[in-house]
C-alpha cells in the first residue's frame, strides 16, 4: 500500500494557475486556510478520509463509528 499524505493544505498554492499566484494570493490564502481548518477539524471529511487506512481495525477506529454501529446494527439485540 502507498503512504497516505495526511494533509493536502501545502499543496493547494501549486495548483492554481499561475495568473492567480500574481494577481490572486487572497483567493490562494483563503482556500488554504479552508483546508488547513478541514485537516484539523474531526468532524469534517479530509482529516476522516485520510485517516481512514489507520482504523480499519475495530480496536483502533474512531468512537463515532462504534456508537453508529450500535446504534445501526445492535439496537434490538437482547443483552
């Protein structure tokens, strides 16, 4: 398996065009802050997807995931 790059955020100014790195670094600025926000957020989906090879062991996932299989898959099962 490749490694997975856990952030994208460094990457985001190479891939504008380059008439938005002279005359666009706002626009360039701000969707970078966007997604550094998104990496560093759980609740939202890149920081989740790119975590998602390292819990796909059930001992290791994310609680969310135990509490929605619970609620899901065992909510009339008799203890």
């Amino acid at each position: 398996m490749t490694d997975i790059i856990k952030t994208v955020s460094h990457a985001i100014e190479s891939q504008f065009p380059d008439i938005y790195k002279s005359e666009g670094q706002e626009l360039i600025a701000f969707v970078k802050a966007y997604y550094e926000f998104l990496e560093t957020t759980d609740k939202y989906s890149v920081k989740v997807n790119r975590a998602m090879f390292e819990s796909n062991d059930v001992d290791d996932s994310l609680d969310e995931f135990l509490v929605h299989f619970k609620e899901k898959y065992l909510a009339d099962f008799p203890f």
